[in-house]
C-alpha cells in the first residue's frame, strides 16, 4: 500500500537537498527556492509539473514502476534510497546488479558536466542509458531504441545502418569484439541471463554472427582511439575513456581527441552543430 505522506516528504526533502548545479542545470539569478523547483525536477524526470506536484501533495494516481524510475533517476537517487522509494509507493524495488538500467549519482554528476564533450553512460551490453548533449550531436539518440535493440552488439548485426558511422576498416574488428564480449557475459552470467537471451536471438538471427560465435574468440577489448565517420563533418579519431562503476555494471566513456589535431578542431565544429540542432 502507498505511503502518500511518507512519499511526499521523501520528495520534498530529496528536492530540497538538490542544488542546481548538482544536476547539470544553471542556477540563474534571483533564487529564493531550497534545492531544485519542482518544475525543474520534472523537466529531469520527464514528466508534467502537475504530476510531480501531487505527489508532494499527497495526491494523484500511485505511480507506476516507470514513472518512480524516472523520478529516482531524476533526483540522483542512490539505489538505496531508489528501493525506499519504490516501497513508499507501494511497490516491490526492481533487481540490482547488472541487470538494473538505475545510475549510480556519482556517475550522473560527472556526466552532468560534461557538456562540451562526447559521453554516454552504458550497460555491460553496450545498452545506452544517457548521453551528453555532445553525445548525441556525435551519434545521434541512442537511448531510442527498446527491446533487444537497444544493445549496440544487437544492433551491430541486424541493423545495417548502424556500421555506417564507424570508419569501414574498423568494422572487421568490431564484429569480432562484440561476439567476443558477448560470450565472456554469457559465461559471466549463466544460461538464464540477458546476455544468453541476445546471443540466442543473434544466433537466430545473423550469419555473420555465427561464424564469428564458433570461433570462441575471447578477450577482444575495445581499442583506446575509435574512428567515427559522422555525416556532416566526417572522419573522427578520438580517444575514449572509460570509468566503471563495477557495483551496477555501468560505464561512463568520454571520447576526446588530441588538441591541435584535426579531429580536434571537427569536434569544435560538431559542437556548433550539436547546439543548433538542439535549439
């Protein structure tokens, strides 16, 4: 059963405890509200202002299992407190470990800062939960896709499209290291995971893939420069970091080029575009 009143308090005080700039959003002048506005919190949790209002009033429809994600995800929520908060509102928490798409708010604030640079936040499946807005000028929207396509491994072999931003030289290579990475989670996982349920649909699904899965390839790791060939300024060498967050399987990379290199100078370029095309 929901526990209206103890919800609304734990949104109020979670809110309040928020400032602007822990979120990624400015914090413009003549503020006179403690923490974040609820409008501000429902702009990050991707919902109406009214809905967001009535459950700090006690009010409203008890929300469903997606409407308190996106609110835990919104407020930078740990996973604590994400499953307090699920059984405030009357709900069992989802699983944890590599299975849960909740990001820890170390990793949401890192990203949140992140604007002028390329960087995305992904599952052990290569599952894209957010990108900076640099992210998505450099490969477009990845966090659309749903079902199984919403690994890039699972894309790689049954969405033609998708090669097309990765240098043609590049993609012998890639098909290797997705086969490869997968099977290592196959392994890593067991027979039930979600990891063996993708490789049986791309077993079903992709010739390509099944010659390169007998082959057992292990220990095909991502290479440190990556070269992306995007449509409107073209080729780009860049440099991608990765920090892991090895409590929920999910991993930031940043890509960066190298000052004074043309890629460099392309990235400032796509940054222009990127900006424009938000607008």
């Amino acid at each position: 059963m929901i526990d209206r009143t103890g919800l609304a308090e734990f949104l109020r005080n979670r809110r309040e405890a928020l400032q602007p700039e822990d979120v990624g959003l400015p914090r413009g002048q003549r503020r006179r509200t403690n923490g974040l506005r609820r409008e501000e919190v429902a702009t990050l949790c991707h919902m109406s202002t009214d809905y967001y209002s009535r459950l700090e009033r006690e009010r409203g429809p008890q929300p469903s299992h997606r409407m308190l994600a996106a609110i835990a995800q919104g407020l930078h929520l740990t996973i604590d407190e994400r499953d307090h908060l699920f059984r405030l509102a009357g709900h069992h928490p989802p699983p944890r470990g590599s299975s849960t798409d909740h990001i820890s708010p170390g990793l949401l604030r890192v990203l949140d800062r992140l604007d002028d640079t390329p960087a995305e936040i992904i599952t052990e499946l290569g599952e894209t939960l957010r990108q900076s807005p640099m992210g998505v000028a450099l490969t477009g929207d990845l966090t659309r896709y749903t079902g199984p396509a919403r690994s890039a491994g699972y894309r790689w072999f049954t969405d033609p499209a998708v090669r097309r931003l990765y240098a043609p030289e590049e993609h012998p290579f890639l098909t290797r290291m997705w086969a490869s990475g997968l099977r290592e989670l196959v392994t890593l996982r067991g027979p039930g995971s979600r990891a063996a349920h993708l490789a049986d649909l791309l077993l079903a699904r992709s010739e390509e893939f099944r010659r390169v899965w007998d082959d057992h390839e292990i220990g095909v790791r991502p290479r440190e420069v990556k070269r992306f060939v995007h449509p409107e300024v073209g080729l780009l060498e860049l440099n991608c970091q990765r920090l892991v967050d090895p409590g929920q399987a999910h991993a930031l990379l940043v890509y960066t080029a190298v000052p004074g290199s043309e890629s460099y100078e392309k990235l400032r370029v796509l940054s222009v575009i990127g900006a424009q095309t938000l607008r």
